[in-house]
C-alpha cells in the first residue's frame, strides 16, 4: 500500500503545481483526486490511527491528513449530490491560498521520504 499512497501524493503534486505532465493529468484530474482522497483518508483512518507511536504510523497519519487537505481543491464536483458538493466547495472556497501551498510543501516531503524509503526496500 505504501506504492499506492506515494503515487498518489506525487500526483496530486503533480496536479497543483505548474510542470509539463499538468495538461494531461487534467483531463482525468476529477478522477485522480478522488482516488487520491480516498487513499488519503485509507492511510490516516486506518494504517496511521492504528499505529500511532510508531515512526510510519505517525508518517502514515500526517501525510494523510495532508493528502486530504491537498486533494479537496482538485476535486471536479459538477455531478456530486447538493449535500456533498456544498461541502466540498465550500472547503474550495474557504482554504486560504498561503496554508495550502504549506500543506503542498509539507506533502512533497513526504513524498520524498516515502519514495527514498521505497527505493531503499526495492534496491536494498
């Protein structure tokens, strides 16, 4: 699962930052947050609240947490129900632009710690 959530953290910094690949992931950026999302709240809810104390589990509860936050302003919610989509875009709207981009800073190191942590396991 480890592979999963740090595909989906390089995605949505791929998705929120300008780079070359941003065109193309906006074709199928409605999909991929909410993938992302979904992954976030998996490592934060279930992996990281379960084992708190412990280096990944603390890693796993933050850099969820920070997946959430990240991922809500991606979110494409034209077709969502009213309850849902109020709230989603009511976060949209609420965020301020200056903690976003910190959480933006903080996920990318995560990122980095769960990629080198990867390739140390694989190639190690």
């Amino acid at each position: 699962m480890g592979f999963v959530v740090t595909v989906s953290m390089l995605l949505i910094l791929l998705m929120s930052v300008p780079n070359p690949l941003r065109a193309w992931l906006q074709k199928h950026q409605g999909e991929l947050a909410l993938w992302a999302l979904l992954a976030g709240v998996w490592n934060f809810a279930w992996h990281g609240s379960q084992h708190l104390g412990e280096f990944w589990g603390n890693a796993a509860f933050i850099s969820g947490l920070l997946m959430v936050f990240t991922s809500m302003p991606l979110l494409k919610v034209d077709k969502w129900p009213s309850t849902l989509k109020t709230m989603v875009q009511t976060y949209q709207t609420a965020c301020p632009k200056t903690l976003h981009y910190l959480a933006l800073f903080a996920l990318a190191i995560c990122a980095a710690l769960y990629t080198y942590t990867l390739i140390q396991l694989n190639l190690g």
